[in-house]
C-alpha cells in the first residue's frame, strides 16, 4: 500500500526534468525538439474472450521515444491506471537510462489497461497475445525489444516471444528480454534490477560515509525489484525494518527477516500477516527515520504534501518515477541524497542487454560474470553521475539526465540526423 500522491503527468515530469538537464547542458533548441518527445506512439484495441465468455475491449499502447543510440528497449506494464501519458513518460526515462549505463539502445515502453489481479492465466495469455500481434509492426529484436514491468513477468515475456515467432516461422528469442532461462533468458536478470539498485547504494553509503551493516531500511512495494533488494539490503546486514506491498504495510523495530517474508509473500500472495510484524499506515512508512528508503512500488509516491516529512538519508529508487519535482527540491534542502531513477534502477535493462547479447551471439554466460559485468557498469556510471553533480553543483537528478540526455544529444550530432 502507499500514500500514492499522484499529484502530476509522469510524462510532464519527464519533459520538466529533460528541459532542467538541457538548460545545464546549454544545448541548442535543434537538438532539444529533436530528442525530447517520442519518435513514435501507437494505441491499439485488444479483444479478449474472458472466462464468461464475454469480449472485453482493453486498450494497450507502445512508445518508441528515441532509436537514435540504438533499438527501442522497455517493459510492458500491466494495470489499470495505465495511461498513454504514463507509457510516454516511462518510454522517456527508458532513453536516458540506457544512455546513463552507455548501453546500446533507445527507450521505449508499453502497457494495457487491465486488472491483471483479477484475471485468470488463460485470459492473461490471450490478453498478451493479441497485444503483440496489435504491436507487432514496432517490435523486433533490431528495432524494440520488451520486457517485464509491473504485473508482467518471464512467462509473459515467453507468450510474446512466441506469438511473435509463429508470424515468421522460426524461434526468434531476441525480441524479447527477461525470457524464461530455458528459452534463452539470460540468469541474472531476475535480481537484476535489485543488484543495481544494491549497487548503486552500496556507491552512495560509501560517498556518505555510512556503513551498511547496521543500517535501517524501509522499502515500499514488494515485488521483482523491492523484495530482492531487500533481500541484499539484509544479506549486507541492513535492517529492514518495514515494507509494503498493495495490501499493506509491516513494521518490526528490530528489522524483519526477508527471507522468511519472501517465502511468506510466496504462499500467501501478500505481505500481510508475516509473524512478529505490525501494521502501520503507507504515510508512517514512507515517514519512518531510517538510513536508506527504497521506493519500488509506482510514480508518484512522494510529493509535496509528503516530502517534509521524510526522514532518510538516501533514497535509491527502484521505481521509476517515485519522487515529483516539488518533491526533489523539498528533499534536496533537507540534505537527503537522492540516487535517481535512471541510475538507481539501470541493472534491470543492463543484464537486458546482456540477455540481447546472449541471444545474438548464441552463447552463454555464466552468472558471475554478469554480475561482476553489472557492478562495473552501475559504479562506473554512478561515479559519472557523482563527478557531475560535485563539479556542476546539480542534483543528482539533473546530473544523471546531463549524462543521459547529454549523450543521445551527442549522437544526434555525430549522426547528422538533421535535414
Ligand atoms: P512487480 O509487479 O514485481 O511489483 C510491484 C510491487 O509493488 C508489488 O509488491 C505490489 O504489491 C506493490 N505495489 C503496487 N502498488 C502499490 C502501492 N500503491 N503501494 C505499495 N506497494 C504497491 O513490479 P516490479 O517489476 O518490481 O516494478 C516495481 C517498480 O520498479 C516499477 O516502478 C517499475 O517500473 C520499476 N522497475 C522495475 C524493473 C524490473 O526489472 N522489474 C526495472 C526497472 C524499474
């Protein structure tokens, strides 16, 4: 559960944040209308016979915010406040990430209007299927490649990169990351989003001067990326000392044992009812003084209305899109470092990559060498982001967009893709 503030159109804060970054950058207005809105945006209608045996009309879409550096790449969400501004902003997020990390691709996104909660297995795969064949003009292994997001998973991945093979007449496993590991899936990807985010921590306690072993941490939303994150947070001795999930939140002063909570989650479907926690409300959560907050849930969770009453040392956002612009100065001010976004959760496309890679050369790598590949590349790119942040005296939103954005304008340049 969260105190979800949803006070603004993730895409407006996407074009908010690109314009701040630009400004530090001094780039030119060419190059601004050139890699600030989406390349391409199509909204498709899913016809799906449900159990009853009614047709219900869902609507999806996918956006293609920039191939400029390389194939479109972002997850596909399911759920039912997916909107098209919400795709757009995400497809955003999705370009500077990739760029932040220095790999490869553009940014793109997708997403269908649904309560996946609600839905059966068989309906979700019909659901899934027609969806791809509906967006089967844009994606590709060379052109966009989709992944798992919030309420999609492997065996999503594993429909979609099926439907799409049966329409060329031969497997075509790289269209597709965060595949099941028996059909070409990378290992790794599963925690890949949380080692980063690990990561990227681990580089903000050392900048801070605060160990990690003896830290309390709070994580909101219990899923891919926060319950895995927890799960290193407490295998490097951080406390967690309270996380949520949609249904609730739970707190236990001496720190939870996540392994025991994982396993729990697993049989029950919920965090709720964990032996030894107590209940408490989303805005105790998010106000809980600890060393390390992780938001891992949606957008928007922390705002104005909520910001002055945080009480953590760093943030590292596992979610995107967890912190509005009013939020971010409130907490500048207060001296919270902040380890965005597009830096703090890059893990996850990073050993997508890998995974396109895998699939492309058609051999296999073992899963530390990802994870020695994954750690190289999030400190590299957080010690990027820092340099600039000290030296250009930014915050690390911005630091982290100058890097993004700052590079996709360099390719735009070098590409001559002006007329
Ligand atoms: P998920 O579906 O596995 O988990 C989402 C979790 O959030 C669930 O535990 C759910 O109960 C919880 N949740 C939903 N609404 C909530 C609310 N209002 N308050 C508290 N908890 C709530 O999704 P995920 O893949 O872990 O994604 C979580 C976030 O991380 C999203 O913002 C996503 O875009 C981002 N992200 C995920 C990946 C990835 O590889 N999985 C990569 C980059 C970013």
């Amino acid at each position: 559960m969260s105190a979800n503030v949803g006070e603004r159109n993730p895409h407006e804060i996407a074009l908010e944040n690109f314009d701040r970054a630009a400004d530090a950058l001094g780039l030119s207005a060419d190059v601004r209308e050139m890699i600030k809105y989406p390349e391409r945006v199509l909204t498709v209608t899913v016809p799906v016979r449900m159990a009853d045996g009614q047709i219900h009309r869902f609507e999806g879409h996918r956006v293609q915010h920039s191939t400029i550096r390389g194939p479109a790449k972002g997850g596909i969400r399911y759920h039912p406040n997916v909107t098209l501004d919400e795709v757009k902003a995400l497809a955003t997020w999705m370009t500077w990430k990739c760029s932040v990390v220095n790999i490869p691709f553009g940014g793109g996104k997708g997403g269908v209007t649904c309560s996946p909660k609600e839905m059966s297995q068989d309906e979700l795969e019909r659901m899934t299927r027609r969806y791809t064949s509906a967006i089967l003009p844009l994606i590709g292994p060379q052109q966009d490649i989709p992944a798992p997001d919030v309420y999609t998973n492997s065996q999503t991945m594993a429909w979609i990169m099926d439907t799409y093979s049966m329409t060329k007449g031969f497997p075509i496993p790289g269209v597709v990351t965060g595949k099941p590991i028996s059909l070409g899936g990378s290992l790794g990807r599963n925690e890949a989003t949380a080692r980063g985010v690990f990561y990227t921590t681990q580089s903000a306690c050392e900048h801070l001067k605060l160990a990690l072993n003896g830290s309390k941490a709070v994580v909101q939303g219990f899923g891919n990326a926060g319950s895995i994150a927890a799960q290193l947070l407490h295998r490097a001795q951080s406390n967690v000392i309270a996380v949520s999930d949609s249904r609730a939140c739970i707190y236990n002063k001496k720190g939870l044992d996540i392994p025991k909570l994982m396993a729990h989650k697993e049989k029950t479907g919920a965090v709720k009812g964990f032996p030894g926690a107590e209940i408490i409300k989303p805005e105790e959560l998010l106000a809980m003084e600890c060393d390390i907050l992780v938001p891992a849930a949606l957008e928007n969770a922390i705002g104005s209305q909520n910001a002055g009453k945080v009480r953590t040392k760093i943030i590292a956002e596992a979610a995107n899109g967890p912190l509005t612009p009013e939020a971010d100065k409130i907490l500048e001010k207060k001296g919270v470092f902040i380890i965005p976004d597009i830096l703090c959760n890059a893990g996850g496309v990073t050993v997508s990559y890998f995974e396109w890679v895998q699939n492309e050369q058609h051999l296999f790598w073992e899963e530390q060498d990802i994870y020695n590949r994954l750690e190289k590349i999030m400190k590299r790119a957080f010690a990027e982001v820092l340099k600039i942040r000290i030296e250009r005296k930014q915050m690390m939103r911005t630091a982290a967009n100058m890097v993004g954005v700052g590079r996709v304008a360099d390719a735009v340049k070098l590409r001559g893709l002006f007329p």
